[in-house]
C-alpha cells in the first residue's frame, strides 16, 4: 500500500502540476483542494495508465476517481485485482 | 404539464407583442431591452425554473429553454439574457440547497422577479474560466470580492451577480468558490464599453466588481462540481436553444420569400424553393439536436455519476459547437434564398440582424477553446458520447 502510493506520489510529481511537492501529501489530502486542475487531471490518467499498465474503464473517468492519492490506490488496485482474475 | 404549456403561450405573446417590436431598437441602439424584462416579469417567467415549494413555476429545464428559444426568435439579444438568467437561477436551484439560497430564491428571484447575472470570466487568466485570480476573504462570516471581469452581460441592469473566485487567499488557482453578490452591497464599475456586430442588447460590458455578502451566500459545492453538473451543460444548452430561435427566425423569412414568388406564377416552382428544401433539412438537424440533448440532460440531471463521466462532457461541448455552426449554416442558406431583399440592411426581413447575432455564438465561449477541451478529454475518454 505505501509502496503504491509513493508510486502513485512519482506519477503526481511528474504531471499534475501541483503547486506543493507531492511527497507532502498526505493519502486522504483532496488534490482538486491542492491545485490539481481538470487538464492535469486527464494528464495524470494518462500518467497513472502508462506506469501501472491498467487501462480505467469508463465509470472510473471522473473527477471522484482522482481525488486523493487514496482514491486513485482503490481504483488501481480494483484493476489489478480484476486483471489477476 | 399545462401549466408550462401556458408559460411557452405565455411567452409567445411577450416575444410577438412586446420583444418583436422593440428588437430593432433594442439592436441599433445597442441598449438594453427592458420593455422585454418587465413583460417577463409581469408574467413571472423569470422564476419558471424555481420549484413551486418555494414559489416558482416548477418548469424542467427544456421548459424553460423552450421559452428562450420563444424568445430568442423574436429578438436574439432578449433571448440570451433570458438564457443567461436562468443559468443562474438553475445553479441556485441545483446547488444552492442551504437555508439561505432557499430564501434568496423564494424572497428575491419569485418575490421581486430578480435579473441574475454571472462574472466566471477574469482578467488575467487568459479566457480560463476554471481558474480565478481573485479570492474570497472572509471576516466575521461577512466575505468581500473584488474581481476584473473583462464580460458581465447585462451586468448594469442585474439585480445579483454570481461571481467565480479562489475559496481563500491561500487557495489554488482552480480551486474555485461561487458566490451570489446582491446589491447593493455590489458595485460594478465599468472599464469598457459594448459596441460589437451581434448580441448588442446584451450590453456585455466589462467591469471592476466590488461585493461584500454573508458568508451564507457562498455555494457550498466546489465550483468545479458546479460547473460541470449544471453551469456548463446548461449554459449550452440554454444557448443552442436561443440560437435555434434565430435559425428558427431565418427559415420562416426565406419561407414566406419562396411562398410570395410562388404566387407570383401560381404552377411554376420557384428555384428558390429548393434551396428552401435544403434548408428545412439542416433546420430539421438544427432541431433534432437541441430536443434531444435537453431530454438528454433531463434524464441524468439528478444522476451524479453520469453527469461526471467525461463522455457527457464531450457530449455537452459538441452540442455548443454544432448548434453555433448550424445556426450560421441556415441564416446563410436564408440569405441565399432570400437574394438582395434579404441582404439590405433597411429590409423588413430583418435577415442582416439575424446574420450578425448568428456569428456570435461560435465566438462567446470560442468554439476553439471548447474543441481544445474535448480533445484533451477524449485523450482518455473511452466511448463516443
């Protein structure tokens, strides 16, 4: 789990342009709160795709989804789980 | 149901007696059409949107964008206010579901029919209206605004602004707060004037705004959730309607043009008629689109899970491009048909005024801007909206 989000913290770093480091932010911290704006957002899908080698179906393309480092963990992991499947 | 019948019925009279008559000066003149805004209120059309709990019509949205369509027919300008307006009213409605909203709708909006503006747009942040500059400051549950808005239509004539701004001083750029400003604790003091080919009656100046409100009147919901439930798709749809008025207005021109040379050589099918054909089938595209994308909305307006999804944020942006488009197409095919009668600009078929406010929908919002976002959503979007 920590390892996913430090994962997940190097993909925010990279892309979704934060006006804070990612390293300080915490699993629960609401990113939209923190600066992520809509464009980076799909930026950062992109992102997160690329690096854990998933694909989001459409229900998860919404804002919710990427929330909080958190948020985007459970819906990564839901993902790998149904791939492991 | 017949309620809102009569509130269409309603609102042809106000267009046919009261917004037809005016549009021409409302035009030249580039003033605001207020004859329009008191026969508007002196049949409370202006609180349609407003549940009938707190007072209002109770109308569905395609109700009332069948009235700004109605109006927009009549006098382009008088239609888009409208539309404008109840984008406000329908963010209130949607989102303000607090105490003090509740009453700011039943006292202001239904009990003094209240004209409500809106300043999403700011100097400074190159036309991205998901980024403010400006902050909310807030002392003692009073907040205090001040915003260079470059566009607030109507904005001398309104009795309420909703303005975007930074939740606080601290806050990110996108991270975004609406807030109901009332007079008169809100001064607007103008920095430009309004002097443009289409949409004059809008009176679209911009200007300095300077507002203190109850901290209550901040909507409770991030901006961002508002703006992509009910602001966005609404404001598109509510425009595509008007300017399916203004198409709507050029095909019966051109089709009273064609009737008239028939009777000329009764047996002979003018060419023009033709060219009339032609354009009842882009005038039928035009239509289809703008019933089907209000009962679009309609069946998911309460469904927060699909109001999120990207695809129906595409779906919501081509509606704005291709109703722009359209409405250029058919006010073109009109002129076409209806020759030099229709390109002077001293004849009574009033097509040249129709040709410049059609050129303007595809430049408010740029259709650019609006493409620019699609693209970026369908960069991960995975189906077709």
């Amino acid at each position: 789990m920590a390892e996913t989000d430090d994962q997940i913290r190097q993909v925010l770093r990279e892309h979704a342009k934060l006006p804070v480091d990612a390293g300080s932010i915490g699993a629960e911290t609401d990113l939209y709160a923190a600066g992520l704006t809509s464009h980076a957002s799909v930026n950062l899908m992109l992102a997160l795709e690329d690096a854990f080698d998933v694909e989001f179906p459409q229900s998860m393309l919404r804002k919710q989804t990427f929330q909080s480092i958190g948020s985007i963990r459970e819906a990564l992991d839901s993902l790998v789980r149904t791939v492991a499947r | 149901m017949a309620a809102v019948e009569g509130a269409i019925e309603r609102a042809r009279v106000v267009a046919r007696d009261v917004v037809a008559p005016a549009a021409d000066d409302v035009d030249r003149e580039a003033r605001f059409p207020k004859e329009a805004l008191e026969a508007l209120r002196a049949e409370r059309l202006l609180c349609l949107l407003v549940p009938e709990r707190l007072g209002g019509g109770g109308a569905s949205l395609t109700e009332v964008a069948r009235v700004a369509e109605v109006l927009g027919r009549a006098c382009a300008s008088t239609g888009m206010i409208y539309a404008m307006h109840q984008i406000q009213v329908a963010c209130l409605v949607r989102h303000g579901t607090t105490e003090a909203f509740e009453r700011y709708l039943a006292e202001e909006v239904v009990g003094r029919q209240a004209l409500l503006a809106s300043a999403t747009t700011e100097v400074g942040v190159g036309g991205d209206v998901r980024t403010s500059l400006c902050a909310v400051e807030e002392h003692d549950g009073e907040v205090r605004l001040e915003k260079r808005a470059p566009v607030i239509s109507y904005g001398q004539e309104a009795d309420a602004v909703l303005a975007t701004a930074r939740r606080t001083a601290d806050s990110p750029a996108s991270d975004q707060v609406l807030v109901l400003c009332r007079r008169p604790d809100l001064v607007l003091e103008p920095t430009s004037g309004w002097d443009t080919l289409g949409f004059r009656g809008t009176c679209s100046l911009g200007f300095v705004l300077r507002a203190s409100a109850p901290a209550s009147h901040v909507l409770p919901e991030p901006y961002a959730d508002i703006s992509s439930r009910t602001m966005l798709p609404v404001s598109h749809l509510m425009w595509s309607h008007v300017w399916f008025g203004i198409a709507d207005a050029a095909s019966a021109a051109s089709q009273g043009v064609v009737r008239a040379l028939a009777r000329k050589q009764p047996g002979v099918t003018p060419p023009a008629a033709l060219r009339l054909a032609e354009l009842m089938t882009v005038r039928l595209q035009f239509e289809s689109l703008v019933r089907h994308m209000a009962r679009r909305y309609e069946e998911i307006s309460a469904d927060l899970d699909a109001l999120d999804q990207m695809s129906f944020a595409v779906a919501m942006n081509s509606l704005k491009v291709a109703a722009s488009t359209l409405v250029v197409d058919v006010v073109g095919r009109a002129m076409q048909i209806c020759g030099m009668a229709g390109y002077r600009a001293d004849s009574e078929l009033g097509l040249e005024r129709l040709l410049r406010d059609a050129h303007g929908a595809a430049l408010m919002v740029n259709n650019d801007r609006i493409l620019a976002n699609s693209a970026h959503l369908l960069l991960v979007a995975r189906e077709a909206g």
